[in-house]
C-alpha cells in the first residue's frame, strides 16, 4: 500500500505539478513542503489543501475494530 507522500507524488506527476508549483499554490514555501514530503508529515488541511490544487479530495476515517465509522 503507498502512502500519502508517494500518492501525491503519482497525483503531482500525472498532473504535471511541480514541488515548486504545489508550495506557491498551497500558500507555502517550496523548501517546507520539501521537508514535509521528506518524512511524510502532512496535516489533514495540508492533504485537502493539496488534493484540492490536484483536483481530488482526501476522506479521512477512523473505523473501530467491529467496522463502524467513528464520526
């Protein structure tokens, strides 16, 4: 299973959207995202945010062990 750092690296590709790119349009710099997709340390706002400049959305769920979605 990838995790969010190599699923949005896939997105971005695919998107052609640069690092570069993905730092101006999500309001930060391109050397903070750099260090945020070095050890994979995104906040949910960052992921909408990003997803969101992909054309995508993120949906975050915590489901207890008997399957039940925790709201």
């Amino acid at each position: 299973m990838l995790n969010s750092t190599e699923k949005l690296r896939i997105l971005m590709a695919r998107k052609n959207i640069t690092m570069a790119q993905m730092a101006e349009k999500t309001g930060q710099s391109r050397q903070n995202l750099s260090n945020k997709f070095a050890r994979s340390n995104f906040t949910e706002k960052d992921l909408k945010e990003m997803a969101s400049v992909l054309g995508c959305t993120v949906n975050i769920q915590f489901v207890d062990e008997e399957g039940n979605v925790v709201m």
